[in-house]
C-alpha cells in the first residue's frame, strides 16, 4: 500500500520472458517462437478464480502493433492499450487510452470493468514494464528467462530486486522446454513505513487502554459480555468499511483500530480466566486455547481465501470476516438479553417471595 494512492480493487501482475542478457524484443517482434512458452503466458493472463470474470491486459502500443493478426486482439481477455498518439476509445474487448495511471483508474473505478475485470495483468514493452514495476499496486512478476542470447534492440527495465521475494506458492506449471528455464513467481515485498507506524500505534494504544480498564476496576462478570457485544460490533463495522474504501489513509485507520481492540479483548479475555485457574493449569489451558484457535483461523481461511476453498478476493474476504464479527456480537446480544431476563425475573421472584412472606407475618 502507498500513501500516495488509492488502495486497488483488483492486483496488478506482470508477465515477461527475456533472454539471459534481459533482452525483450528486437524490431518489435519477439525474437523467438516457444509454443509452450506462449501457452504458459495464455493460461496464466486468462486464468481466473470467478469463473464470470475475465482479466485484462495491458500493453503500449508497440506491443499491440506486434501481436500476430490471428490473435489480435487477445481472445477471452480485456485489451487495454497505452498510446499517446492513437485516439482514445472503447469497444467491447479493446480499450485505447493516452495515460496508465487512467487506465488503472478506469479498470478499478468504472463499471462494467469494476465488477467484470479480476486481475490486471501488465505485457508490455518495456515502457509499461518500468511504470508497473514503479507501481504501488505491483503484486507479482511472473518471469521466463531463456537460457540463450538473441539480438535484440529492447532491453527489461533494471529492477531492484530487493524489492521482491521469491513465492514458493507459484501457481504456473513449470516449462520443459529446450533452453527456457521458468524462474518462477516474484512477490513485491512491502516496504511502506507505513505499516511499521500501523503496528506500532495498534500495540501503543491496545496497552493503554488495557491499563485504563486497569484503574477503572470494571467488573467483567457483570460487564464483560456487554463489552464484548460493543467491540464485536465496532469490528464489523471497521472490516466493513475496511472493504468498501478506497482511502489507504482510512485503511490504515481501521487495521489500527480494529487491531487496537481484538487485543483489548484477548487481554481481557485471557486475565478473566487466569484469574480463577490454578496456577499450575495455565500453560495447559492456554496451549489448547491457542491450538482451538488456530484450527479455526486456518478453517476460515481455507474456506474464505484459500484457491482450494472459496478464493474470494480480499475486499469479498473481509466481509465474509464482517459478518463474523457480527454475528458474534448477535450471540453475545442474546446472552445479555437472557441474562437481563433472568435477572429482572429472579429479582420479581424475591420480590414477590418477600411480599408474600410479609402478609404472612401480619395474617
């Protein structure tokens, strides 16, 4: 994520091979013909998890001249082609635009392409490559390097590769091919200091807060359900909000908060229950806490954005994760209201108990 932008609706990849000395293309053509190389880049640029959705790619315009007449444009793909000289246009599988950053606003802001495109793949040439790899919403290079040299007049960007790791994760098949070795699937590492402020204002004010309870001696017998219905709620509402904005700012704001109060909530949680267990029983206890625990994260997980389960995109994910939260806060809302019901009842029993008693003593 970057301050500097709006957080994407969709990932940004980008797919190239290149010979060992990194050359592209020469005279605007490819300078060699490997079938299961292009069928690698077919499946990877049309492959989706929605099977309703399709993936756009997006080239300069020297890339688009040199795709071969059969294929152009690329089928079961949404073209979209960078061009300072060519107009402006649409149609329906085609879309000619004069800037990269509109045609990432357009893919990600404007419907159909909204809801119709799941991932935006980067092609190409070299100008383009060196805009994505500058990008904020850059996500994975996906590189074929041929062990051979060719002539060739472009060169790939230079990159700086300690901005990427290696994802062992590589979800392509790997090539067999004479001279092409498939180097896998790079993942752009985060490198915001962002994140390290989020982490660090999260921790700061869960602690503070903690304390403050502290002090105020709250009797969580009593209260502590009813705290529990307010912070699952204040959660729900943070990961819904998380999913629909745009603002990287009020991102960050809601992993504050919402961090800030889940580890409230396990603090309290955990002090609760220290407090009427033998100390000899707490690593047990604990340690069966956590296992339960992460037996169901990985559960949710599995189901909500694992490729094997639902693959749901992250926006999809975290209101998938909203509802949770609320629906915690539905079952915690219930037992403070049975628990409410129970009160005034046994309380309108003594009652009654002590008035009955009274005109007993006067009879």
């Amino acid at each position: 994520m970057s301050a500097n932008h709006s957080f994407p609706y969709k990932t940004m990849n980008m797919i190239v091979s290149m010979d060992a000395l990194k050359g592209i293309a020469v005279n605007n053509t490819v300078p060699w013909y490997l079938p299961n190389e292009f069928e690698h880049f077919y499946e990877m640029t049309t492959k989706t998890i929605d099977p309703y959705k399709i993936n756009a790619v997006v080239m300069g315009r020297k890339t688009w001249d040199s795709i071969p007449e059969e294929y152009c444009p690329f089928r079961n793909r949404l073209n979209v082609v960078i061009s300072r000289t060519m107009p402006e246009s649409i149609s329906e599988n085609v879309i000619f635009v004069n800037d990269f950053e509109k045609a990432l606003k357009l893919l990600n802001e404007e419907e159909p392409y909204k809801s119709k495109v799941e991932t935006i793949w980067n092609i190409g040439g070299r100008n383009i490559y060196a805009l994505g790899l500058d990008h904020p919403w850059m996500h994975k290079l996906v590189m074929t390097r041929i062990e051979k040299t060719y002539v060739t007049d472009v060169k790939f960007p230079e990159v700086n590769w300690s901005n990427f790791e290696l994802n062992n994760d590589f979800d392509g098949e790997p090539l067999e091919e004479e001279g092409v070795t498939l180097l896998g699937q790079l993942q752009a590492r985060d490198n915001n200091p962002l994140n390290g402020f989020a982490d660090a204002a999260y921790t700061s004010i869960a602690t503070i807060l903690i304390l403050l309870m502290n002090r105020l001696s709250i009797n969580w017998d009593k209260w502590g359900e009813i705290v529990l219905v307010i912070i699952s709620i204040l959660d729900a509402v943070l990961l819904a909000l998380f999913s629909q904005t745009n603002s990287v700012y009020l991102m960050y704001f809601c992993y504050i908060f919402y961090k800030s109060c889940f580890q409230v909530v396990l603090t309290i949680a955990q002090w609760n229950i220290a407090k009427k267990m033998v100390t000899n029983s707490y690593a047990f206890v604990f340690g069966v806490d956590a296992f339960i625990a992460l037996i169901l994260q990985s559960m949710i997980m599995r189901v909500v954005a694992d490729k094997k389960g639902l693959g749901m995109q992250v926006r999809e994910a975290f209101i998938v994760y909203a509802v949770l939260h609320a629906l915690v806060a539905l079952i915690f809302s219930i037992s403070v209201v049975y628990s409410f019901i129970s009160y005034y009842r046994k309380k309108n029993e003594m009652v009654s108990r002590e008035i009955s008693q009274r005109q007993k003593k006067r009879e």
